[in-house]
C-alpha cells in the first residue's frame, strides 16, 4: 500500500521530462541575415501616385516549418504601418496617392522568435502640391463689413498653413492641421478687391510652398461717412489769438450716435465726441502743426487735415551779461530783451521782463530788462528771465555767474593767513622753483622776480591744480630768498607778490669732501676726465643745504663742487656722469645710488655708479644723482645743453671729415679737406655724394647727378664752286644744339644759324672768287655760352677745273686751346673753365651738401 503512490510519483516526473525534451528538440535554430526595404516605382515620383514599399528579410532557419513574423515600417522614425503573427516572407506597404506630405525617410524592421532586425533607410520624394482653392461668403460688402474666406486642397495631407492675400497688404497666416482653413477678411478702403491664398506643408526641416490659387473678387462699397474741418478765424493767427477748430460729419445718412468725432494734433486727441465737436485754444507758437479731424464708425476711420501756423507774439528773451565776468566789487549789468515783436498785437512797452537767480525772482514788480548790480560772492548763482505779454510768457537762456575773487592772490606764507602763492625748489645746479595760487579765478599769469626784477618767460595757468614751474640757476642758499613770484589775473590791478622764498631742508650733510680728477690734472685737451667727489662720513641732520653727491661732467664743466653751470654741449660729445658713494663709513652695498634725467632712469647700482653716453640734442635736460639709505633720500642735479651744431670750439683744429662718393664708392679713402678738384671726363660720369664725420657721428649728403658733356667741337668746311658758293659747318662731336657763326678775316658775318640734329650742317651762301678768298673764312661753334666757343682751321682747298676740293682730313679741327692763357675775347683761361670741382664748406657740418663749382659742359 505504501509503494503505490511512490511509484505513480516517479512516472509523473519521466514523462514531465519526456515532454520538455520534445519541446527543445522542436525548437527552431535561425538567423536573421538581412532586411532589405525596396520603393516602387521609385525613390522619386509626383504627387497623386500609388507607391508601394516592399520589406524583404532574408532569414536561415534550421526547420521547414512556417516561421512567424512581424513587420514594421517607419516613416521618419516614426511607426507608420505594423503587421504581427504572420508567415509571409515579405510584406508590401502601399500608400495610395502619395502626396508631398508623404516624403520622407522610410524604413522597416523584422522580428521572428525574438530575433529582430532592421533595413537600411530609404527616402522617398513625392514632388507637386495641389493648387488651393478660394472660396468667399460675399461678392459685395460694405467698408468695415468682413466676409468669410475659405482656402482648401482637400488632396493634401499633413500640417500645413494657410495665407490670404489682398493687394499689397501683409498676408494673413492661418495655420491648422487640415486641408483647410476660414478666416474673416476686412477692407479698410472701398473699391474692387481681389484675393487669393497658397500653403505651405512642414517638411522637417524644410517648408514646400504651393502655387497661389485663382483671384477671387469682392466689392467693397463705401461707408457714407465723411468729415470735415474748418478752422476759424484763419489758419494764419499769432500768439495770444483764440483759434477755433470745427470736427463734424456731413450727408451721412447713420445716426450721429454711430459716429465719433475727435480732434487731434501730432497724435495727440485735443477733443472728442458724437456726431460733431468743436476745440477752442489760446493759441501759442508750440501749437503750429497739423490738425485732423477723424470720424470713426466700427472698424472704419475716415480723416481730414488742415494745417495751422502759428507767428510769435514776441521773440524769446536774451539774457545777456556785461562785462562776460566780473571780480568781486565791480559793477556788472544784466539785460534781458526780446528782439522780435509783432506790433500787429502790441507794443514793445508791452512786454514785462522779470529777472530770476537760482529760480527765485529778484524784481517781485515789474523791470524793464536792465538790472545792474556789484559782484559778490553773495550774487553767485544761476541767472534767467521771463518774458510776458498777453498771459503769454516765455524763459530766456541761463547764465551761471561766478564773481572772481581778485584780492584772493595773496602773498603771505604763513598757513594762519590766506595765501595763494607758495615756492618750492629743487636743489642742484639746476633748480625748478614752482609758483601756484590756492584760491583766485583762472587764468592766471606768473612772472618770477630776481630781486624784483622779472625773469623771462611769463606763464599762463589755466588749470586749478597746475603750477608754474621756472628753471633757475640755484649754487647757494642765500640765492633762494632772491625769488619772488608775481601773479595777477585781471590786469594790473589785481597783481599780487608773494613773500621771498623760504625753504628749511634737512639734509643728511657730510663732513669733509675728497674730489679726485682722473686719470691726472695735467691732461691733454679732448681726453675724458672724470671728477670724483667722495662724502667721507655722514654727520648729524641739520638745516642747510651744503655739498652732497657731486654729478661730473666732460672736462672744463666740473673742477670742484662748487662748480659753475656746465658748458654747452654739441652732438657727438661724450657725457659722463658719476654718482659715487665709496667715501661713506657705511657700506656700498647698503647704498642705493642712480643717475636719472626728467624723472627717467638712466642707470643705477650699489654704491657708486658711472654714466656714459654720446650725446644727441635730446639729452638735454636736468639730470639727477640720487642717493637712497632707507628711507633717507639725497639728490643733487645738473642741467646738460646739447646744441644741434658740430662747430668746434675756437682755437682747436676742424674735426669734421670728409669723405667723397661716386656711385657708393668711395673716391678719397683717407681724408679730404671737403674740395676735390678733377677733369671731367665720361669715365668720371656718376652719382656723386659725401660723408662728414666727426665724434663718431655720420652725415651724407644730398646726391649730384654729374654726365661730362663731349667737348671736343670740330666745326668743319665743305665748298661749292660758282659765282656763289656754299660753306658748310659741322661738328661730329659735342651736346646740341649748337650755333655756328661764319667769319670772314675774324670778322663775324650774318646770320648766326642754330643746328638742333646730329646730322644736319649749317649752311653759309658766299661770294668766292678766288682761291685767297677761301682762306680768310672760319667757322665758329658755341653750345653752352662763351666759355663753349671753338673756332675751325682756315679753309683749305685747291681749285681743279673750276671747282673747288679739299685737302687733309674730311673735318678741320679747332685750335688748341689747352695753351692759350685767354681766348683772345676776354673770355676766362681754358683750364679754368674746362675744370669742374666737386667742393664742401667745411664749417657747417649738421647738413653737408655736395655742389659742382664749375658747370661747362664745354671743357676738354
């Protein structure tokens, strides 16, 4: 009884297991290779055609049996059409009529026994949208009445808006998700309209737009409604008239109580109402402009103008001042006047002016535009007037006046009294005493006075916190409390002094001082020479400027420390300043020295320190040595002139050299005094130009362009027998053009003939009779003056039968002149005018020019 059910148990179990093997051993094994997505008839059509999308997959299975799919297609990705338990091995997606909405990117996907898979993206472009069609409730409406207008293209699909369009006006934009769209048109004018619509469909990301549909047309008729203006007593009034302006509606056949009537100006309404209004105004110049009048009824306005002018009564008041300012205790005047008045409507007694400071009136009664007063602090303020007439009243322009306080450029000192002047001073050879007024009214002119006498120049301040600021020559303290500064502001009158200048300086002084010349006292004139001077210990503080750290110069500037200014300066000078401090019982290293010039650096170190440089007229300045230990500062300074001139200085040999150039090379290479003599030749053509040199500064010069001309003249004779004969003159060398002169026995004969080309003879008409005739005549040539003149050999021929021929050369040849001392004319010597000179002045060297002394080109 107890191995029954044991028995039936185990039997259950064999066959659960039994049946699951079955299972898994029907299971099919398979793989999804492809998914392919085919567009027919193709990727692009036109609107209207039926287009078919086949997906097909291509799968490996392990059993014959039906496998089941599901299809998917996309459009966009998103799903557009799905079809599931299935066994067909491909499966079409027809859409019908495709229509442009229908572009897009497609695709499908294949699930089978949860394998899935899908197929490459295909696009499909559906080209050519439907035309819209317009439709209107009304043919014929009333202005302000609106119609119905109804736009479709029911083959159209897809979102999509709709616009309407009448006349140039914006469109109105309708958007809706439908193929069509209504919407309420109104017109604003009367007349024949006509209107029409188109679509546009969303392609993401594009818009298509389709074609606009055929004009519907309407009728708008007008609204009986029509204003009109009048204006009275005239569109041409002046300031302080009454001015009435009439708005109403005439013939309109509505109630008034439809209607309102307003009345505006630059926009602005001045009156409104039913039916008709009228405005009423005092008219001033500001309301000259544009009226309207408008009458308005529902959507519909309708709007007439007229314009309106309108003349000043009076002009605004000037407000005017005498003097234009004014120091404390004169007398100053203020006038207020109106320049145009239209006598038309008053006089001009009767314009009231009254007169206002810092908004307050000043003449409670009544003024007649004069006000005169004295200037005071108390008066300060913003001035302006009022001018009436007529209930009119217009403000004038504002004045701000100031009383300038001329006493307040006092002299004192003292801080418990008021000043204005006050000096300060720079120590050194060189010194800066500023002058400033504390208080007193800009501008301002400064003289400083030298034991009351004034020094050049005057300075002008205009700006409140500037100084004036005076270069003076300061050696001792005793000179200091010479200076006094002059300060006025209004002429003589107001011309203030200031008290002597007093200045305590607590200075870090020095008790004995070593000066040192090297390389030795005794030196030749030009060497460099450096003067030392060296603090030998520091001492208590006390109250007086004596000998601090020494600036030293070029020699002849600096013998001792209480030296005088130093010498001009030329450019090329060597300038050399020492700052030294090795004397000091403290460390140089605990001693921070530099030299500056105009508050800029030049050089600095530990201890002592040497400048040097070749000076250009830039350097010239004040230079400073400054000495720093903590917080104790020292400086001394010197005040360096650099002129532009090279001249050397009076009993020393010409330093400036010379050096001569001919196309960049250089024709002197040791020195030349800055002449250089040469004959002039085509060998020696070229670009001239020069070098002056002196302390390591260089200079060229301008460039002279030199081309010798031929010199070398050969006036030659030709002859042709007969009662009368021809004498020919030529050169077959030298610069044209040039002039020949015929001579008979040295005797010139007329005319003088000028030849301009190579090739051409001058040609003389003679009377030659006999051969001793010939013999007396010679030629004569000039191109470039007198000192260019040569004369040809006498003629030389032999009579053969009547005529006449040559002997020798074909060209006669001119005398030799190279031996003659004078030409026989008064003329100069040949070699004088034959030699050209390339020259240099040798005494202003900052701008060398280069010049040719002679300028024949006639010269052999």
């Amino acid at each position: 009884m107890g191995l029954r059910p044991l028995y039936l148990l185990l039997l259950q179990l064999l066959l659960q297991l039994l049946a699951t093997w079955q299972v898994a051993e029907t299971q099919p094994v398979l793989i999804i290779e492809s998914v392919k997505l085919t567009i027919l008839p193709g990727q692009h059509v036109a609107s209207g055609t039926d287009v078919t999308l086949q997906c097909d997959p291509k799968i490996t299975s392990g059993t014959g049996t039906p496998l089941k799919h599901r299809y998917t297609f996309y459009r966009d990705s998103t799903p557009v059409y799905a079809k599931g338990n299935t066994t067909a091995s491909s499966l079409p997606y027809v859409i019908r009529q495709a229509r442009v909405a229908n572009s897009g990117s497609y695709k499908c996907s294949v699930a089978v026994h949860g394998q899935y898979k899908e197929s490459d993206p295909e696009s499909l472009n559906v080209t050519g949208l439907q035309t819209p069609v317009l439709l209107l409730s009304k043919a014929t409406v009333t202005e302000g009445e609106g119609v119905t207008a109804s736009c479709s293209a029911p083959k159209e699909t897809g979102s999509s808006f709709f616009f309407y369009f009448e006349g140039s006006k914006e469109p109105k934009k309708m958007p809706t998700s439908k193929n069509l769209a209504e919407t309420q048109l109104k017109f604003s004018s009367p007349g024949n309209k006509s209107v029409t619509c188109q679509y546009r469909i969303s392609l993401q990301p594009d818009l298509v737009t389709s074609s606009r549909s055929k004009p519907s047309r309407v009728y708008v008729q007008e609204l009986s409604i029509r204003p009109h203006i009048e204006v009275t007593p005239s569109a041409n009034v002046i300031e302080g008239d009454e001015l009435q302006i009439a708005c109403r509606v005439d013939g309109s056949r509505h109630k008034p109580s439809d209607i309102t009537v307003y009345v505006s100006k630059d926009g602005i309404m001045k009156a409104n109402g039913k039916g008709s209004i009228v405005y009423n105004t005092t008219v001033q110049a500001s309301d000259s402009g544009l009226y309207e009048c408008k009458a308005i009824m529902g959507d519909v306005v309708k709007a007439v103008n007229r314009s309106v002018a309108v003349s000043e009564l009076f002009s605004r008041p000037v407000l005017t001042m005498k003097p234009p300012e004014a120091f404390e205790k004169e007398s100053f005047s203020l006038t207020c006047y109106s320049h145009n008045i239209s006598t038309q409507r008053i006089q001009r007694g009767q314009v009231k002016y009254s007169l206002y400071r810092n908004g307050e009136v000043l003449t409670p009664g009544d003024f007649g535009g004069n006000f005169s007063t004295t200037a005071e602090a108390s008066r300060n303020g913003n001035y302006s007037c009022d001018a009436v007439a007529k209930h009119i009243r217009k403000s004038s322009n504002v004045i701000v006046f100031k009383a300038k306080g001329k006493d307040q450029l006092g002299a004192s000192s003292s801080p418990s009294r008021r000043y204005s002047s006050r000096v300060k001073s720079s120590w050194g050879s060189c010194s800066r005493i500023h002058c400033h007024c504390e208080n007193g009214s800009l501008p301002v002119s400064y003289t400083l006075l030298s034991n009351r006498v004034p020094q050049p120049p005057v300075l002008l301040v205009r700006q409140p916190k500037e100084t004036a600021s005076f270069l003076v020559t300061v050696r001792r303290k005793e000179d200091v409390r010479n200076f006094t500064c002059e300060a006025e502001n209004n002429g003589y009158s107001s011309r203030k002094e200031s008290e002597v200048l007093d200045v305590a300086v607590t200075v870090l002084i020095i008790e004995s001082v070593k000066l040192t010349i090297l390389p030795g006292q005794h030196v030749a004139s030009g060497t460099d020479v450096t003067l030392q001077c060296d603090p030998q210990n520091h001492l208590r503080h006390r109250d007086a400027p004596e000998a601090q750290y020494v600036i030293t110069l070029q020699p002849d500037l600096v013998t001792s420390s209480k030296s005088k200014p130093s010498r001009v300066y030329v450019q090329g000078d060597r300038l050399q300043i020492a700052c030294p401090s090795n004397a000091s019982r403290h460390k140089p290293s605990d001693i921070t020295v530099y030299v500056s010039k105009d508050a800029i650096m030049k050089k600095n170190g530990k201890g002592s320190i040497v400048y040097r440089t070749t000076v250009q007229t830039s350097d010239s300045g004040l230079y400073e040595c400054k000495a720093m230990m903590g917080d104790v500062v020292k400086a001394v300074s010197r005040c360096v002139a650099v002129s532009a001139t090279t001249s050397p200085p009076s009993g020393s040999s010409d330093q400036v050299k010379y050096s001569l150039y001919r196309n960049g090379r250089v024709l002197t290479p040791g020195d030349f005094g800055g002449k250089f003599n040469t004959t002039a030749e085509a060998s020696r053509n070229g670009n001239y130009s020069c070098d002056a040199v002196a302390k390591h500064i260089r200079k060229s010069s301008n460039v002279i362009v030199f081309k010798a001309k031929a010199v070398d003249i050969r006036p030659g004779v030709k002859s042709s027998w007969g009662s009368r004969s021809r004498i020919h003159c030529h050169c077959e060398n030298g610069s044209l053009p040039v002039s020949y002169t015929l001579l008979s026995n040295r005797v010139p004969q007329p005319p003088v003939l000028l030849v301009r080309q190579p090739n051409d003879t001058a040609s003389f008409l003679v009377t030659v009779r006999r051969k001793e005739d010939v013999r007396n005549f010679t030629c004569e040539a000039e191109n470039n003056g007198y000192s260019s003149r040569k004369e040809s050999e006498v003629l030389d021929v032999a009579v053969t039968g009547g005529g006449l021929w040559r002997r020798g050369a074909p060209l006669l040849c001119p005398r030799p002149e190279a031996d003659r001392q004078t030409d026989g004319r008064g003329g100069r010597a040949a070699s004088e005018r034959r030699q050209p000179a390339l020259a240099r002045h040798q005494r202003k060297f900052p701008s060398p020019a280069l010049r040719r002394a002679g300028s024949s080109p006639l010269t052999s």
